[in-house]
C-alpha cells in the first residue's frame, strides 16, 4: 500500500505550486493553530535589565528607559524603552547586542558621585562646570525666545539672533539652533509662568479677570483673559490666556471662560458665581470669588 499521492501536472524532482486559494488556505490554517505568543520569565534569568509589564502587557529594558533621558543612548527605533510587544526570544537577544542598549549597560554601571565627592575630587570640579556650560548655554537660548515672544516677533527671528551670539563668540551650541528648538522653549517658559499664576492664585481671598477681544489677521476672533487680585495691598494683574470663542455671543463666551479656568489648576471648587453670571444671556460683567 502506497502513501504516495499525485496531481494533476506532476513532474519528478518538482515542486508542485499553490494556487492563490491554496496559500490562502494554508495560510488561515497556520493562523488558527499558532500560539499567542507571551512573555517567558525564563529570559529574566542573567538578564536583570529585562522586566515585563502586566499592566501594559509589555517587556522593556530598565537600563535603556534609565538612560534615555541623556542624548547620548540612543532611543530612535528601540522598542525596548517604550515596551515592546514582540514576545520572541531573538528580539531580546537583538536587544542585548545592540550599540545603543551596550551602551546604557555601561552607563548604569557606573556609580554617581556623592555630594562630598561633587565638592572636592577633580572629576567632581569637571561636572560641576560642564553642567554649569550647559546651563549657561540654555540661559541665552531661552533669552533670545523669550525677547521673541515678548516683542511679538516671528519665530523666524530665533535663528539670526542666536547666529549673532555667535558672531559675538558666545557659548551657545549648535543643537538648539532651529524654530522646533524654539518653540519648544516657550512652550516650557508657559508652563512654568502659569505655573506661578496658579500658586499666586491660590494665596489670594479673591480675584477677578478682564476679558477683551479682538481679530486676528485671518478674521477669527482672540480673546485675551487676565487675572487681576490684591496681594498686601498690591494690585496685579497677571496673562492667563489668548484662545478663540466659538463666537461672541454672551453665553459662548460664558462657556470659553470655563473652558480656560478648566484646563488650570485654578480651585474651581470655590468658583461662586453672582446670579447675573449664571444666566448666560447676561454675561456682560464678570467677577470671580475664590
Ligand atoms: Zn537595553
């Protein structure tokens, strides 16, 4: 009895070749019968740089996220530092002979100074004033974005004004030289001057804003919010936020002023509003009591 089977167009030596249905098929079968793969805690074993997350059912490098923060470990195309859900035994080798997570390796290995050490050894000396560079270098930067964003000037500005520090021969760098740079530090410069509005805010029995508006050049509608409290005496008045109303209704703007103090960390829970500001239709004068 053979188990020999033949079809049609059969030559010896060949292969025969699927159809399209055939691969499709095959195809669906290897689907139905594989085994979702999952995170082995045997490849833990000699590896203490490989943890596993249940939470986000993924497995990433301790070392790789450690460092990611410093430039110089690279964190373009390691999926290790995000999490990575290839649960495959080769990806974890292809891991660990990577430049980039060799490279975190050593840098873990190394033991930080300690604040004695910092103040007197001379690889202490050394870092203190490389950091200091470093710092001084980002204090023009953020300089020169500041003068942009105060004098309402393009951002295009950045470049030549920072190619005229170094014609000055002042220490700047080369990385930061770019309008995403730029942005970027205003971004931060944002955050940390709403920051301080929010912690004034908080230490104040009272305020009120001043709202006023205007179009830009593309005809959509800016409105401008200011923060105005008493502090020992003292009147401030503090930027908030320039963002548009859907329209300039009363009761839209009603609604684009809780939408602003919504996205703070301004207590809303002490928002008292006086009769007139809960009816929309007569939001014509505000005051806020906090
Ligand atoms: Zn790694």
């Amino acid at each position: 009895m053979s188990f020999l089977r033949f079809y049609d167009g059969a030559k010896p030596g060949k292969k025969g070749k699927l159809t399209d249905d055939k691969k499709k098929e095959k195809a669906k079968e290897y689907e139905s019968r594989r085994v979702e793969r999952s995170f082995q805690s045997k490849w833990k074993n000699e590896r203490d740089w490989l943890e596993y997350d249940e939470e986000t059912k993924t497995m990433f490098c301790t070392c790789c996220r450690a460092n990611s923060q410093f430039r110089s470990v690279s964190v373009k195309g390691n999926t290790f530092v995000e999490g990575s859900c290839n649960f495959r035994h080769s990806a974890i080798v292809d891991h660990e002979k990577s430049t980039p997570h060799e490279k975190a390796l050593r840098m873990s290995k190394t033991t930080p100074l300690t604040p004695s050490e910092l103040k007197t050894t001379e690889a202490g000396n050394a870092l203190k004033m490389l950091q200091a560079a470093e710092r001084n270098k980002l204090c023009y930067l953020f300089r020169n974005v500041h003068a942009i964003a105060k004098n309402n000037r393009p951002i295009s500005d950045y470049k030549w004004l920072c190619e005229l520090d170094i014609a000055k021969q002042i220490e700047i760098g080369s990385t930061y030289i770019n309008d995403h740079a730029a942005v970027n530090f205003i971004h931060h410069i944002a955050k940390v001057e709403l920051s301080h509005t929010e912690k004034q805010c908080k230490a104040v029995p009272f305020l009120s804003f001043l709202m006023d508006g205007t179009t830009d050049i593309s005809g959509s509608e800016q409105e401008t919010l200011y923060l105005r409290y008493s502090k020992t005496g003292n009147v401030t008045e503090r930027f908030l936020n320039t963002s548009s109303p859907k329209s300039t209704t009363s009761a839209d703007l009603y609604d684009h002023v809780i939408d602003v103090l919504k996205q703070t960390n301004i207590d809303k829970g002490n928002l008292k509003l006086t009769p007139a500001l809960k009816d929309k239709t007569k939001f014509v004068f505000l005051l806020i009591f906090i």
